[in-house]
C-alpha cells in the first residue's frame, strides 16, 4: 500500500472518531490521531461477555459499531442490565475514572461488536506527561458526566416527589402558589 | 450559550419566586427521540449516524423548531435548543412549543445524494412523532429549503401530501415569500417600537451591525430605507466604518457581487473586533454567539444593543450592560422573525392559500410589536431588565396554558 492510500484513511478513521462524545469538543484531528495510537480495534462475536467484575481495569471501551449491556450484580445473584449502548458510546470509563484497579460490572455484547479500546496505562502516561489531548478527553468525560448526574438528580427528585404524601402535598401547593402568580402577581 | 439560556430562564423564574419543582417541570423535556441513521455512502461503505429530536413543551400548541446537521448534535445541546424555541414562540403569542434536533453528520462531507439519503432516512425513523400538527421542524444550522423539501416529500410519501410538516421550503414548493428577510425585518420592527417608546424613530439614530449575511444585510436595507444611518458592518473578512453612514444600497451591490464587505471605497477599513466599540446609538451583533463577555462588555459605547443572533450575550456581560443602563432587546424576542415567518408559512400551507409579501411584513410587524408592548410594558411596571421581563412572559404563557390543560 502506497503512502498516498494511508493518508486519506487516516483522515477517514480520525473523521470517524470525531463524532465521538468523549473527542466531541475541542479535540483537533492529530490530538484524536495521539490517542487512537494508544488504542486497539478489538472485535468480538454477538452473545459475548467483554468483561467481568473483578477483572483487571486495563482502559476504557469506544464501540465503533454494535451493541452492549452493561450489568451490575443484583441481590440475588443474578445480574440486572443498567444500560444498553451503541455505536460511538464509551464504557469502562468510570472504574476507570475512579482508579479502581478491577472490573465492578459485566460489559456483554449482544450482537457482533467492534470496539476500540484505549489501553489504560499508556493515556494515564500522556496525563502525567501533561498531554493535552488527554485532558480534553478527561474534559468531555466531565461533560458527560455532568449531564447523566443531572438526569439522575431530576429522577431522584421525581420519585422522592411520589413518594411520602408530605413531598406530594408540598408539590401541590408549589403548583397552587404558581398558579396564584400566574393569574394575579404576574398577569399581562 | 446553552446553560446562558438556562441561566437566564432560572434567573426570570426566581424573580417570579417560583418554586424548585414547578421550575424543572418547565424545564423538562416532553419526549426525546434518539434513532440510528444507516445510510450507504457512495463508495458502498455503510455510515451509522445519530439522530435526535427534543421536544420540550406542547402545551401551547405543536412543537416547532430546527434540524441541524452538524458532528456536534447531541441530546443535551438539543435539549437546551427546544426550551429556548418554547420561550420564543411564547414571547411573540405564536401558537407553538418548542422542539429542536438534528443529526450528527457533517453535510460537508457528503455528496448530494448521500446528504438526500440521510435526510430520507432520519424523516423514516422520525416520522411517527412528527407531522403538521405534531412537530414541525425548520432549517437550522447545515440544513437548508432543499433539505425542508426532501422532509417534505419523504413524510407525504407515507402520509399523503403534507406541506404543513415543515417550514423554510422552497418559496415554489409552497414556501412562504418574505422568509429570506423575516428575520432581519423583524429585528427592524423590534428596533422601531423601542425607538417609539423613547419618542424617537429610526431615522434619527446610528447603527453598527456585526454580522453582513442573511439577517445582517436584510436589516442594514430595512433600517437605511428607514432613514437610519448604518455608520458600521462587519462580516468575517473585514470591518468598515463610516461616521456619516454607509451607502447601504451601493454596498449591498458590492456585497452581491464579492460576497463580502471586503473592499467596499464607501468606508474606512477597521480591525474586525473594533465594530463593537465604534461609537453608534444601536449595536447589532447578527452573527456569533458570545460575543459580548465580561472583559469587553464596558467598552461598548451604544445606549442599546439588539440581539439579531442567538446568545451573543454572557451572562457576566448582561449584568454589567444592566448596571451600566445600557438596554438589550433580548435574542428571544429581536430575532423571533424567523420563526413567526414559518408560523405564517405553516397557516398558508393549512389553508392552501398564499399570501401577498405585504400582507406578510404586516403580520410580522404585528408579532413583533405585540411581543415587544408586552415585554417592554413589564419591563417598565416591574422596574427590570427587558430580557428578564421577556422570560417571565414566556414562563408566564407557557406556565399559564399548562396548568390550564391540566398538568
């Protein structure tokens, strides 16, 4: 292969990741090339497990096309699914995050799956050498988190607001005092 | 700019005294719609995309608001799009919630056909929460009248012909006349009855515009037809100025003809960024987002800024415009031309019928002025800023028809 065929596909694989939530913001083409040249392109059969808790943390996961359950153990031995993902979604980033050194949940692919797996110990090298690649990536993993504490949060809210008659008499009377606003207070 | 439109509306909410709960219920999203959007590229590759359709409040009516195509697209960013497009139709009285979507391509990158089998394929995936009465999508940032044509015949395709289901079509495949300039007129209009309020009218004031496209020239004609004199453009290659104000007319020839302000003899040439500095009574920023900030809100000399662009105000900038007394016609009522244009698109497409170009600017105007005699008359009653009083009329509307509904 002439170098002529390597360059345009280099820009197709980095076009590709951009499009990717943890390069969305303010990753430039040659910083995502830098940490796709710490990554390997992993493919794995449909009904597979990826991972299991208690094993080793070694990186996080990118799935490039397929599918994934993520689940925790439940009470009773068994497992409960806490997320189905797709294409261009990142998992395995919060043990990561959280410098756990094992697995806590099972990555399971439901059908046939590619993944690109950023290898642990070497971004972890490009944080400590100050890599600004890295810490953008670090950045949009904040945003993404930000985001799900967000969703958890109203949730949360939402069913502390359905539980107990307390919270509930107190929502009515918030939306009785908005209503009294809106038709007195605030009338135009 | 996203969490500034938060910011703004939390700000109106807490002015309002409203409660926690009843503001995230406001603020909560109705349905987002998440679908996968396989096309096959011309080279015989296949390409998953994602697509997104937020809709936040119907209360008002059915959602409305645009598709974006662009790699940035996602859920959170499109959230935060739909409320402001709730608080926008409601400000200005149009019968509609607020929605907004995309997909996550860059049409850059695609060939006329792939961007067509792309847009084909999302109308597909989204056409059962769509429709003329449902949700009505529009243009946006990469999508244009032909990208609105192809949504057009794709969804009339499996639900017979239906023009209502979206706005910003081509003006011969039942488009509205007046589109191009709705914007741009409107912000003139918005300008106007300010101006009324002071005792004064536009022919007497000086304008520095940032921004020459679309919206910027559009409003540059309307205000110089007016007797404004436009004393400063800008676009992204130059800046000009002219303290006894431009030769609209001769620069828009120029602007035809080059597409840019660039080399136009009737100014002086000024480094781009010094437009918001020049000394004018009216400042339009008509391009960028952010563009007034902490470190040069106190540089600007106008009396009175009009936001013709989407969030070109931070919100540290807001704070220091109000303790200076400097007046912002605020993004949500200045540049809800667009969208009440669509309205009276989505209206002539549901009585089969089309209007005249003067009927149009008639009815804009009366949107317009309406929303601003609402806002400006709160403004002034409740001693506040215009955007906080325009917040609280949206929040007020949209607020009121809820509960009315029954929540």
């Amino acid at each position: 292969m002439s170098e002529d065929d390597q360059a345009p596909r280099r820009t197709r694989v980095t076009e590709r990741f951009t499009r990717v939530p943890i390069f969305a913001m303010y990753l430039e083409d040659d910083e995502v090339a830098r940490i796709l040249a710490i990554s390997d392109e992993i493919s794995v059969r449909g009904d597979s497990e990826i991972f299991g808790p208690g094993e080793e943390n070694d990186g996080f996961y990118i799935i490039i096309k397929g599918r994934v359950n993520i689940d925790l153990p439940s009470e009773r031995g068994g497992r409960t699914t806490i997320a189905t993902l797709s294409n261009r979604s990142v998992f395995g980033e919060m043990s990561f995050l959280r410098g756990d050194r094992k697995r806590s949940a099972w990555a399971h692919a439901t059908e046939p799956t590619v993944l690109t797996k950023v290898r642990g110990d070497a971004f972890r090298e490009m944080l400590e050498k100050g890599d600004v690649a890295a810490y953008k990536v670090i950045y949009n993993f904040a945003q993404l988190i930000a985001a799900r504490l967000r969703r958890v949060e109203d949730e949360l809210l939402d069913t502390l607001d359905e539980l107990g008659p307390k919270r509930r008499e107190r929502k009515l009377a918030e939306l009785q005092e908005f209503r009294q606003k809106l038709f007195k207070e605030w009338s135009f | 700019m996203f969490s500034d439109t938060t910011h703004y509306f939390r700000q109106a909410a807490e002015r309002m005294g409203i409660g926690e709960r009843v503001q995230r219920l406001l603020e909560k999203p109705k349905r987002t719609v998440k679908v996968e959007v396989a096309v096959e590229l011309d080279s015989g590759d296949l390409a998953v995309f994602q697509g997104f359709r937020v809709q936040h409040n119907g209360a008002r009516g059915p959602f409305k608001g645009g598709l974006r195509f662009h790699p940035t697209v996602d859920e959170d960013h499109s959230m935060a799009l739909a409320a402001l497009m709730t608080w926008k139709s409601a400000i200005v009285d149009i019968p509609y919630g607020g929605a907004k979507g995309g997909i996550d391509c860059d049409p850059n990158q695609l060939s006329p056909g792939e961007l067509e089998r792309v847009t084909r394929r999302f109308v597909s995936e989204i056409h059962e929460v769509i429709g003329p009465h449902k949700d009505i999508p529009a243009p946006d940032v990469n999508t244009n009248a032909q990208i609105m044509a192809w949504i057009m015949n794709e969804y009339s395709r499996i639900n017979g012909y239906s023009p209502a289901v979206v706005t910003g079509k081509p003006v011969d495949l039942h488009g509205s006349p007046g589109r191009e300039e709705a914007t741009g007129l409107g912000v003139t209009f918005a300008i106007q009855r300010y101006l009324e309020r002071k005792g004064l009218s536009i022919a007497e004031r000086r304008y520095a515009i940032q921004g020459f496209g679309n919206v910027g020239s559009h409003l540059a004609r309307h205000l110089h037809q007016r007797g404004g004199k436009v004393v400063a453009v800008s676009d992204v290659h130059a800046a000009l100025h002219n303290p006894e104000g431009l030769d609209v007319p001769k620069l828009l020839e120029h602007m035809g003809a080059r597409g840019t302000v660039k080399g136009f003899e009737g100014g002086d040439a000024l480094p781009r960024d010094d437009l918001l500095y020049v000394d004018c009574d009216v400042l339009v920023p008509a391009a960028l987002g952010g563009v007034f900030t902490q470190e040069n809100a106190r540089d600007v000399r106008a009396q009175l800024i009009v936001e013709a662009a989407n969030g070109p105000t931070r919100p540290a900038a807001d704070a220091i415009f109000n303790e200076r007394g400097v007046d912002i016609i605020p993004d949500v009522l200045a540049n809800a031309g667009g969208v009440i244009v669509s309205y009276f698109e989505w209206v002539q497409n549901i009585q089969q019928f089309r209007w005249e170009l003067e009927d149009i600017r008639g009815k804009l105007d009366r949107f317009i002025s309406g929303g601003c005699k609402t806002v400006f008359d709160l403004a002034e009653r409740k001693k506040i800023p215009y955007r906080t009083a325009a917040y609280i009329v949206a929040i007020g509307r949209v607020g009121k028809a809820t509960v009315l509904s029954g929540i």
